[in-house]
C-alpha cells in the first residue's frame, strides 16, 4: 500500500523545502551567496519591458516555474503614457512584498501563525530633484512609511515587528548599498554577402533566391518581397 506524503505548511510556507535550504546553507555557508537578475527592455517615452526567468541560488542556476514580465511606466504628468505602476511605485511594492513575506516565513519558523496581512506603502519624493531644478533636492525618496494590519494574536505583535528587519529589500533601502552603472554601445548586426539568384517556378513565375553563409539553401523572395516571421528612512509599524 502506498504511503502518502503531507506537506507541513505553516503561513502558507512549505516548511519542508525551506528547512532542507536552511540545513544546506548550515553546511555549506557558501551555498547562501545568490545573484538575483532581470532583463529590462525600453519600449517607448517612459514605458519600459522588464522580463525575470532564472536566478543563481545554493551553488546553481535556478529557474522560477515560469518567466514573468512587468511593465514600468510615467503618468502623463511625466511625460509617459500610463501602461504601467511608475519605478518608484514599483519600489514600494518590492519593499511591502519583501517585508511581508520575511514576516510572515520567519514567524512560521517560530511557530507564530498569521491568519492575515494587509499594509499601506506611502514615500515623499520632491520632484524639484529629479527633475533637475533644484541640485540640492535629493532626487529619491527622503521618507517612506509602512503601515502593517495583522489578524494575528496580540502578543506576537511586538514580534513580528521584529522580524521585518530581516527583508532584504528593507536591510536594502536602510543601509547604504552600492550600485554599479555601466553603459555601453549595443553591438550592431553584421550584415553576411549575399547574392541574388532567379528560380523558375513550374507555372512560369519568377522567384528571386538570395544566399549566404547563414542560409546555405537560399532564402526566397516571391514578387521580390521577404517571407519570414516578424539612504533611506524606512518607518514600519504595525
């Protein structure tokens, strides 16, 4: 007879598969050195394409069950046109998900169970910083405030405020982090020799074939038209 396994899940988080990652970075502490990375595409004005897929985690690449995409962009007031959440909207949201999930997972560990979770994000930015009218502005935001609603019991309140201090996006904004900016050309395409040849076809059109290294076997033209596929004060409270 078979013998069926159940998950132990505490807060929604499957205890299993975090403590075989805490037991293996107990024995190897290397295995805890991860680089997280998104690719960013800009599309148009403000409007930008950001893609995630994969990360490398516990000595190996690791992929999410599916690619995920988001978009960024300005309110027209900034010159965008609206078809995404703005990046510093986009930061809020990164901070109050982080925040919320290292709550709520370290809580689970210590056997404190949260029935629900809700928060309201707000941050100042003074514009006159960014956009340049004023150079002793800060351009970023100079204070953010996280208000949390627990349905938890009263006296882990104290705890769980506690716990917030291990989201790394928190730890992230609070302490100085160093970002690195690079910028160079995009390499263009080399365009391979071709030469055109002429197919008779067997109702007496005329097809023109162009061939290249790329495409040993041509690559025809009907009616000489192409065929192919198109430092931060962070407040929290609870």
């Amino acid at each position: 007879m078979a013998t069926t396994h159940t998950k132990t899940v505490t807060n929604g988080v499957d205890m299993e598969s975090l403590g075989k990652t805490v037991k293996a970075i107990q024995k190897d502490p290397s295995l805890g050195k991860s680089t997280f990375r998104i690719r960013n595409r800009w599309v148009s004005g403000g409007h930008n394409q950001t893609t995630v897929g994969s990360f490398h985690s516990l000595g190996d690449k690791q992929y999410h069950q599916q690619n995920f995409e988001m978009h960024a962009d300005e309110p027209p007031a900034l010159g965008g046109t609206d078809q995404g959440a703005n990046p510093v909207e986009h930061l809020l949201n990164a901070l109050a998900g982080c925040v919320t999930t290292s709550m709520v997972a370290h809580a689970a560990v210590r056997g404190i169970p949260v029935e629900e979770v809700t928060s309201q994000v707000e941050g100042d930015i003074d514009l006159n910083g960014f956009l340049g009218l004023d150079p002793k502005t800060p351009k970023g935001y100079q204070n953010i405030r996280i208000k949390f609603k627990f349905k938890a019991a009263k006296e882990d309140l104290p705890k769980l405020r506690e716990l917030a201090e291990f989201s790394p996006v928190y730890n992230t904004l609070t302490h100085s982090t160093h970002v690195d900016i690079q910028i160079e050309p995009k390499k263009k395409i080399r365009s391979l020799p071709v030469t055109p040849d002429l197919i008779r076809g067997s109702d007496g059109s005329v097809k023109t074939t162009m061939r290249d290294s790329q495409y040993p076997h041509g690559r025809a033209f009907a009616s000489n038209k192409l065929l192919q596929p198109k430092k931060l004060g962070v407040d929290t409270k609870i």
